[in-house]
C-alpha cells in the first residue's frame, strides 16, 4: 500500500519560509518522520510539492489509481481552489487535509478551506508534527 502526501505552494521553502510562523523543520525531515512512521506499518509514503495548482490536481488524479489514502496540505489553494475540491471529490479513499499553523487564529481570509468539505479530518496549528498525526490517521482508516 502507498500513501500520498501532497503540499502546495510555497512549501517548498519550508525551514526557511516565515519561520516564526512554520518552524525550522524542512519539507525532507517532514517525508523522512512521514515515511518511518508508515513503514512501520508496511505502508509507502510518496511525498510530492508544488507550486502550481494544475499539478496539483494531475497528482490527485493519479492518486485514484495509486494511493490507499492522501494527507493534504493545499497552503494557500485551501482558500480559493473548486478544482482542487473537485478533484478530491473524484478520488474514493480517506483525505486529511493539514495545516502546520493554525489558521482560524490568523487573518479572516484563512478560516474557510474548500478542501474542508471533502476531507474525512483536518489538522492545524500543530506544526509539522501535524503531518506524523494525519499519516497516522490514515493508516487507521486504511488498515
Ligand atoms: C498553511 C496555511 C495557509 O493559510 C497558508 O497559505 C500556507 C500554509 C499552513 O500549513 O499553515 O501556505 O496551509
């Protein structure tokens, strides 16, 4: 079994990005506690990042095909993607939809996901250490 770990824009510069609010962890030493906690349960993990929302979308695609499960962490698209909700809708396993601050604290604009009314738990304000609990969420709705 493989499980997907999706990230949106700007992530890739997690460590570096506005750390006060982040953290200094970067996205490598998010997938290598990801993928040590999943082996443990014989399970991959595929992590993939990108700044752009139609790849984004490809990979959900691929994920119908490919992935038991996937942990989503949509950064700013949470806010304004239908596409990114809509591909979601067409993919059948769990969601768990991160987020490594926690929004409903910071500007207005970050309190509504899209991606909330498709994803089967969410997750914020736990910074990356999020990411370790979604993929454990995951691996109980899979097992
Ligand atoms: C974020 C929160 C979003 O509002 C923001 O645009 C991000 C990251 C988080 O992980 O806290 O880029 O998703």
């Amino acid at each position: 079994k493989c499980i997907y770990i999706l990230n949106g824009p700007n992530l890739n510069l997690l460590g570096q990005r506005q750390p006060e609010i982040y953290g200094h962890e970067t996205l490598a030493d998010v997938e290598r506690a990801c993928a040590e906690l999943a082996r443990a349960a014989g399970v991959e993990v595929q992590l993939f990042q990108s700044n752009h929302e139609g790849e984004i979308i490809d990979t959900i695609h691929r994920a119908r095909a490919g992935a038991a499960g996937i942990v989503i962490n949509p950064a700013a698209y949470t806010h304004t993607s239908v596409a990114i909700l809509d591909a979601l809708n067409a993919y059948d396993g769990p969601v768990i939809e991160v987020h490594i601050s926690n929004v409903h604290q910071r500007e207005a604009f970050r309190h509504h996901s899209y991606v909330s009314l498709r994803a089967d738990g969410v997750i914020a304000g736990c910074g990356v250490q999020g990411y370790e609990l979604a993929v454990a969420r995951l691996l109980r709705l899979i097992a």
